[in-house]
C-alpha cells in the first residue's frame, strides 16, 4: 500500500544522518492545516508525521 510505503520512506529519510541539526520553519496561519507556528527539529518531524500516518 502506498501509505505503507510513505511511512517506510518518512522514517528512513528521518534517520539520515544529512538532516541532522536541520530545522523546519512553520510560519504564522498554519493552523488551517493542523501545524503550531514554530521551528521544530527535521528529522524529530518528519518521524513524528510517519507515526500519525500509521
């Protein structure tokens, strides 16, 4: 399955050790999509959104 697929993907990507120290900026009127405004650490992200797709 396709989603099976992309939380495979997610989780390999997130565990790269180029993304490391990496921050993900999600600015002000996100709210709409279900995201806080704030900079959060990439690889913790990205980990995080392959849990909830599970």
């Amino acid at each position: 399955m396709v989603r099976d697929e992309l939380v495979s993907t997610l989780r390999i990507i997130s565990e790269d050790p180029r993304i490391l120290g990496q921050a993900v900026l999600i600015p002000d009127n996100c709210e709409k999509y279900g995201f806080s405004e704030g900079t959060f650490d990439l690889p913790t992200l990205l980990h995080f959104l392959a849990d909830m797709l599970e």
